[in-house]
C-alpha cells in the first residue's frame, strides 16, 4: 500500500551523478516505509557496482581537473552560501519526510532544514577566516609555510537517524576544504541526500563537486575499498565501523568515524532526584532514542536508586506516544520494524537478566500499527548485562546504583563507547571534576547537552575524529610543510 503523504523527492528513480542527473545500471529498487503507517511513500533507485564506478569517477575528475579544489576558500565559501540559501527554503519538505522516514516528532523536523543552513553559513565562513596557510621559520632559519590543502575525494556514508544533519557536518566540511564528495544515502532515509542533489543541481555546483546515490551496505563497501576514494566519512553502527576502519587501515585511507554509544549520566547526592528525572524523560523521547548520544545508563547512588527510578518511572509514564504529525504526541514510533524488533529483544534480555522492569516495556495498547514502543525504564541494573553494554537504540534507560561517587565514575567509564556524558550536580566545581574523569568525547552538566558547533564525536570505540567545528574541518585537510631559500610573497 502507498502512503498518502508526499515524499517531495523529485528524482527518485535516478543517481545525481558528475552534475547531473542519470539512469541507474539496472531497475532495482527501495521501498522507504512510513514508520507511522507502515504504507510506502517513497520508491528510490538502488545503486550497483556500475553507479559506484561511475560516481567514483565523476568526483574523481572533478577532483583532479575540475574547478573545484583551485579556488580559494573564500570562493568555495560563496557557493556554501548559496547551498544554504537554498536548504532554508527546504523547511516543510525536509520536516515532512525526516517524520515520515525515522518517526521524529514532526514539531521538531520542520526545524531541522535552519539547522542544515547554519552548518553550510558556519563552514563557509571559515572560507574567510581559518588559517588555510601559516607563516613559519625553520630550525635552519629559514622561511617556511604550513599549508591545508584538501584531503581528495570524500566518500560520505549517512545513516537513517538523522541523515540531513550528519550530511551537512560531513559535507559542508569537505567542500569547504576543496575535496568532491560522493554522499551514499541510507536506503531507509534517501530524501535529504537528494534534496542536497536537488539544490546543487539547482545553484549550478560544479560538475562531479557533490555525487549521490543509495546502495545497500555490499555495495557501499566499493566506496570504502576503492584507492580513488581518498578519505571515508561514516556514521552509524560501532559493528559497521569496525569493518570500515580495517578496510581504510589496508590501504592508509583517511577515515573519520562517529559510532555508538552507551552514555553514562552520573547523578551526585547534592543534586534533586526528581529534577534529574525530569530532565532525563525530557531528552529521552528525542528522535525515540535513535540518537548515539542518548543518556541510556543513569548511575545513581544505591541509597537513592528507589526513589529516582520512581521519578524517573512516573516521568515516562506521563510521556504521550502517538503519530509523529500530532501536535499532541511527545514521541513518534521508531524507523522501522526491524528497529523495534531489535528494541523489543533487548527488553526480554533485559527482564531475563534479572533488573526489574520499571515502566514501559510494550506497545502503546492504543496504537495498531506503526512501529511504536513505550519508553521503558529497567531498574537495578547490572553494568555488566547486556542491556547495559550494548547500544539499544531506542527509548529504553538503565537505572544503575552506585556505592559511591568513585564507584559511580568507575561504572561510567566501564563500557567500550565514550561518546556523550552527563554529571548531575549543583555544584559547578564537582561538575568539572567529575566531568573531567569521565572518558567521553562531550560532557554535559545537568542535562543531554551536544554541541555540533564546537565539536562532536567520541572516545574509544565510539569513534575516530570529530564533526562540527574547526575540528571537523581538519579531517578534511592534509598539512604540508614548504621550506623556501629565499622567501616568496606567500610567506613574507
């Protein structure tokens, strides 16, 4: 059954490829379901070994003779600007179909294209201010220049979470830079990658500067091994991550990897049980959990463990789960059917393992289709159990007693991601000293706090590099050392 609600992809059955827009190798195709429904809204070309070949060559000449990477950045960053005129004009079509793709809350999608505009603003301007080149002296005495230069071509992988905004800190970055990219879409979330087709199309973007295609994960797999893709930029699972970055290793490919997590809030005495509570339900319905970031692992002292769990049980119960389009609704359903097949196993592991279930565990007894879970809170857990170690991705916490505030950060760091973090405390100084124990890429006080505009990414097995910021821009770059006898006008 097709869904009523419009995709607003104009080129479904075609690959944005050296500039234009061209016929897939063959007639496979995806489905990309409603997750509130369950119907399908869009049907989109599936990539084969021969788009691959063709979008690799594309960014490749692109790269090689094209305009591109010899204009300065400060040119570079006109056409950045010019992308993100267009994406503030993308408001109701990027809010339509991140609801209907991932099942986040309409409310909060219609936002999301200003979101994307102020990443491509933000990186455009480094086009005018970053120090693309530095004035230097060698131990010899004499003049030298560090340069940046562009890494090469990009092969940008986006997950099906949040595919608009992990594309733009991966994209924006890149072509600042001076690299080409080809951006492989999800085939459970294409439509924002082709809107960004659609818009490079529209401003007339260099030929082969941005390609994009969808391919299931064999197929992608050529972007990853193919010596003409300079550089791999991946988000998504820490499993998918570990394949990628062995790959990469084999043949010194740059790689730049944003993977799971299984993040730590450390709740201390001095801070209100019910306010923490609160403030965890608040975060905890975003995008239904499918946010790596996601504060999964509550630690609280044992002495204080019952009457959160309380707090935290009575919270979620209040939480009003319903179609992502209701104005009503706190929470949507989850992408899709293998993601709550996925939640709702980790929920009977979680019962058998021996923590008692706190709230929610179910589906809403109201909702007959649609891929929707309760917002489940699982008391009394063991750090040790699965539903502690492994990355859910969905609306389920862990409530975790503490014997201390020692025990507490020795629990936090005891797990093979370092992605986000929180200390709960009103006393700011603890808050940073506890804050700097914690191994974790961001550290949010009192709350779920990131920050794309300073940096973004984690410690450990939660990835490699970061996105947003300056420090997103350097994974894009190669640094080179010039050692001159007589100075040029460059270096004077």
């Amino acid at each position: 059954m097709t869904s009523p609600r419009p995709s607003h992809v104009q080129h479904p059955r075609q690959f944005f490829i050296g500039g234009e827009w061209v016929e897939p190798s063959t007639a496979s195709i995806f489905d990309v379901v409603d997750s509130t429904t369950e119907e399908v809204f869009l049907t989109i070309a599936e990539a084969q070994a021969p788009d691959i070949e063709r979008a690799i060559a594309a960014a490749r000449a692109a790269f090689d003779t094209g305009p591109w990477p010899r204009m300065s950045p400060a040119e570079r960053g006109v056409w950045l600007n010019k992308i993100a005129d267009a994406w503030e004009l993308r408001g109701e079509q990027l809010g339509d179909t991140w609801a209907l793709e991932s099942g986040v809350l309409r409310s909060m999608s219609i936002h999301s294209a200003k979101g994307v505009a102020s990443a491509f603003r933000y990186y455009a301007g480094l086009g005018e201010n970053y120090a693309w080149t530095e004035k230097h002296t060698s131990g010899m005495g004499q003049p030298a220049l560090l340069v940046r230069e562009p890494v090469g071509v990009v092969a940008a992988i986006i997950p099906w979470n949040a595919p608009h905004s992990l594309m733009a800190y991966k994209v924006a970055a890149a072509l600042i830079a001076g690299c080409t990219v080809i951006i492989k879409a999800s085939p459970e979330a294409p439509a924002s990658p082709y809107f960004m087709a659609e818009i490079c199309a529209g401003i007339g973007l260099p030929a082969g500067v941005v390609n994009v295609l969808t391919a299931e994960r064999a197929v992608s797999e050529l972007l990853v091994r193919d010596p003409r893709v300079d550089k791999v930029s991946f988000t998504g699972s820490t499993a998918a991550g570990r394949k990628i970055a062995a790959i990469c290793g084999e043949r010194i490919a740059r790689v730049t990897l944003e993977l799971g997590g299984k993040s730590p809030a450390v709740i201390l005495d001095d801070y209100n049980v019910a306010k923490a509570a609160e403030s965890i339900a608040h975060a905890a319905p975003i995008m239904t959990g499918q946010v790596c970031a996601s504060l999964t692992r509550i630690i609280v002292s044992d002495k204080r463990h019952d009457d959160f769990v309380d707090a935290l049980s009575a919270a979620f119960e209040k939480i009003n789960v319903g179609d992502p389009f209701d104005a009503a609704s706190q929470m949507g359903p989850l992408a899709m059917e293998r993601q709550r097949d996925r939640v709702e196993h980790y929920i009977a592991q979680g019962k058998a393992s021996g923590a008692r279930l706190a709230s929610g565990g179910g589906r809403p007894a109201h909702l007959n289709r649609g891929y929707f879970i309760e917002p489940t809170v699982f008391a009394g857990v063991d750090n040790n159990s699965i539903i502690a170690r492994e990355e859910i991705f969905g609306p389920v916490v862990s409530v975790i007693p503490a014997s201390s505030e020692e025990h507490a950060i020795e629990i936090a760091n005891d797990s093979i991601f370092g992605l986000n973090s929180s200390v709960f405390t009103n006393d700011p100084e603890r808050a940073y000293a506890v804050g700097r124990q914690l191994r974790a890429g961001t550290v949010g006080i009192n709350g779920f706090k990131s920050d794309f505009n300073i940096a973004f990414g984690g410690f450990k097995q939660s990835g490699i590099g970061r996105e947003g910021g300056v420090e997103g821009l350097h994974p894009y770059l190669e640094t080179k050392t010039m050692i001159f006898e007589t100075a040029p006008k460059a270096a004077q």
